[in-house]
C-alpha cells in the first residue's frame, strides 16, 4: 500500500484492503506468541492526537506502535496550548517541526484528519472524525469477521443501533461491501436513515433475512441534540439482544460484534459476552494488528 495517509474506507480498493488485512495475519501471530516486539518502524515517531476522549482505539494504537519499535509520544490535548484557543492548523505547525513520521488524529469534526494530512509531511491516520469515518475500526473489524468466515462473500451482517450518528457504521458497512459481504441496517426509524442498504425496522424482520453476524452499535447520546426514543429500557426491549432474543441467535449460530463501548442493559444484556460466537474480545484483540498493519503500510514524506 503506497499511501501517504489513511483517512477513509471509500478511497480504497478492494486489492488494497485484502493486502492490508492479508498483512495483519503475520503480525497477530507475532503478539499472539513468544515475539512481541519487531524493528520495523524502529527510529519512527508515532504522535498521538486526540481532541476526542478515547480508551481502546488509542491505546490500540499505542501498543501497535511499540510493537513495531517506534517512539510514542501522546499529546496532551487539555493541557496543551489548544485549551488556550491555539487552533489546529497552529497546533499541526508546532508539531511538524517536531519531525513526527506518523500522526493519529481523532475530531469531533469530519474532515479534520484529512486537513491535517494537507499541511504535514508526516502520515496521517484517522481514528475516527465526527460522525464520518473510522476507517482503522472497518479494517478490523472486517479481519475479525474474516477469520470467522474466510471465504465472505455473499455473507450477511445486520448493523444495528444508531446508525444515523455512527462513524462506525458508514466504514465498517462500507468495507463489508467492498468485501462482498451483504449489509443491512436496523435501529429505530429516528436513528436510521435511507441508504443504499437494506433497511429494517424491527428485530425479528432483521432475523428472517438471515444474517451470519450482528453488529451492535452504541447509542450516541452525545451526538443527539434531541431524544430519540423514549428511554433506555425501551430501547434494550425493541432493539437490544435480551435474553429471549440471545437464545434465539445462539440456535441460528450467529455472530455478534460491537465496536466498544458497551453499554450494558441497552444494546445488549450481560449474557452476550460469554456467548460462544461473540466476537468482541476478538476484535479488540484483532485491533492491534490491523493498526499495525496499517503504519507498516503507510509511506510517510518525511525521513
């Protein structure tokens, strides 16, 4: 992969995501064994920017970083100069003169990253902007689902919850579409907006298609400015898997996957985790190697 950056899921060619996944395959058997650490981007600075609060993507990509050698520096968004009104382009300028080779950026605005990766020589990555696009969660999450299926076209994978804010959901369905995999979406009528994809309003209609996985999202209250249904418990009863709903799915051996955080009592009871065929554990896990996959792959300008 001859790129400078990873910005999206859209721009990329299905022989470009299978050579990264394809690539992702060596490096989880590396962590996954008495290795745990390789030289490749040995000499490389990976500077983390996060303007967003963040547990497992950023320190996903901490870990990949040191177990491909590089120096790590995390850049402390509240207490730097941007808490006194520096902007981003002055923050970037800043940094550039800091000489990193790989910048991570997360923003709560859609197409910051890519802005940032205008003014830099350095590779940017974009783990996740706004409501727009997480292309490192897409990635493993389709390495996740390629495990458990490894010929995936024509499979079926039902993402459900609160699509309509989900960064998630526009590059984890994109990369399964690219992929060959069959994407439909469900959630409440509020939270799911047209698409080109199949569209279900209920449960059991989700169910009677036929999915191989569901994917689970979390309720963005944070992005809503309104409510979109009526309380938690409402949703956990209509759209979460209850009990009753996860007995139904362990009989027809479906998968389940979600992009943490969990909101436990919402959009899935505490039964799911210790199902058979969850997947969540294993995408976490999966995380690191796919990011690892993604700074090997990635040709920064800077030397």
């Amino acid at each position: 992969m001859a790129r400078k950056d990873f910005l999206d899921i859209v721009s990329l060619d299905r022989a470009e995501i299978t050579h990264l996944l394809d690539q992702a395959v060596p490096f989880k058997d590396l962590f996954t064994r008495s290795v745990k650490k390789v030289p490749a981007l040995k000499g490389k600075t990976v500077l983390m920017l996060f303007y967003e609060p963040s547990t497992r993507t950023l320190s996903s990509f901490e870990v990949a970083a040191k177990r491909l050698s590089a120096d790590v520096t995390i850049f402390d968004v509240p207490r730097s100069s941007v808490s006194k009104g520096e902007s981003v382009r002055d923050t970037i300028d800043t940094l550039q003169a800091m000489r990193a080779d790989y910048i991570v950026v997360r923003h709560r605005l859609a197409g910051q990253p890519a802005a940032i990766a205008r003014q830099t020589n350095a590779s940017v990555i974009n783990a996740g902007d706004g409501a727009h696009a997480h292309p490192t969660q897409a990635l493993l999450d389709a390495f996740t689902f390629r495990e458990v299926y490894p010929e995936m076209e024509g499979r079926k994978v039902v993402i459900m919850g609160d699509i309509l804010h989900s960064r998630v959901a526009r590059s984890t369905s994109t990369i399964f579409e690219k992929l060959g995999v069959e994407v439909a979406f469900c959630g409440p009528g509020s939270l799911v907006p047209q698409t080109r994809f199949r569209r279900f309003t209920n449960y059991d209609e989700a169910m009677k298609w036929g999915p191989d996985a569901i994917y689970l999202l979390r309720v963005q209250k944070e992005r809503q400015d309104a409510p979109f249904f009526p309380s938690d418990r409402e949703y956990h009863s209509v759209f979460g898997i209850t009990e009753e709903r996860l007995k139904r799915i362990s009989d027809k051996g479906v998968y389940v996957m979600h992009p943490g955080p969990i909101n436990r009592g919402v959009e899935l009871c505490d039964g799911v985790l210790d199902y058979e065929r969850c997947l969540i554990s294993q995408q976490v896990e999966n995380g690191i190697a796919a990011r690892m996959a993604v700074l090997f792959g990635l040709k920064p300008k800077v030397s």
